[in-house]
C-alpha cells in the first residue's frame, strides 16, 4: 500500500466515523505504517477497535485491556497484533465539548517512549484547545 493509498484509508475512515483528531495524527500513522508490511492489518485493528468503542460506549469501552488512562485527561489506545505490531494513540477528551480527540500514534517499544509521546500528545491538545476559546 502506498503513502497516498493509506492517507486517503485512514482520511476516509477517520472522516466517516466523525472522530475528531489532530491534523499531525495522519501523518504520525503514516510515519509509522508507510511500507510496513502492516498497513491493512493495523486498519483492520484500528477500525474494530472504533466500531467496539461505539458500540460499547465510552464507560465500558475503557474498562477493556486496550484501553489505559495515563493522567487526569490522557488515555493510551493500545493496537497490537502479537509482534507483528504494538502502536498506541493517546487521546484526550477536550475540556469543553467532551469529544474525544485522538492526538498522537507511536511504537511502544519501550515503557521511556510514553514520556516524549506525552509531551506530544499535550501540545497538540493544548494547541487544539486554545483554537476553540
């Protein structure tokens, strides 16, 4: 799959389902997924896992072992497949409308990357938040 074919899958997707996201997301999942091998693997994961969210709701939902609350506003999605692939989406839900809003995708390879991810993932909520006062 190549970069303009999964930018416009993961476009497409994101769009339908109406979940809120920074705009750098798509370009960390293409970062991470271009010529991995593990592009319509990771798709495949990522939208059961949104379609289960919804259904689910966010209360239930969370109680699942792919969900992880970080902090006081941030949550970890976690998308894996065995070894073939172990990616995290920390998302928040924004401080006045309650939308979730999924902020940035990363490899957790080890438990130190979650530090520079949630530096990340707080500038770009702060950044998405301030564009809504």
């Amino acid at each position: 799959m190549n970069k303009d074919q999964l930018l416009r899958m993961l476009d497409t997707f994101l769009s339908q389902s109406e979940l809120y996201y920074h705009e750098a997301l798509l370009n960390d999942l293409i970062s991470l997924l271009r010529k991995s091998g593990i592009e319509a693997e990771f798709l495949k994961e990522f939208i059961k896992m949104q379609v289960q969210y919804n259904a689910l709701g966010r209360t239930h939902a969370e109680q699942l072992r792919q969900y992880e609350r970080i902090d006081e506003r941030l949550y970890s999605l976690h998308i894996d497949k065995g070894k073939k692939f172990n990616i995290r989406i920390l998302y928040a839900y924004h401080s006045m409308t309650g939308q979730r809003i999924l902020l940035h995708a990363f490899w957790e390879r080890r438990s130190r990357d979650y530090e520079s991810a949630i530096a990340v993932a707080y500038a770009r909520l702060n950044d998405l938040e301030e564009d809504t006062l």
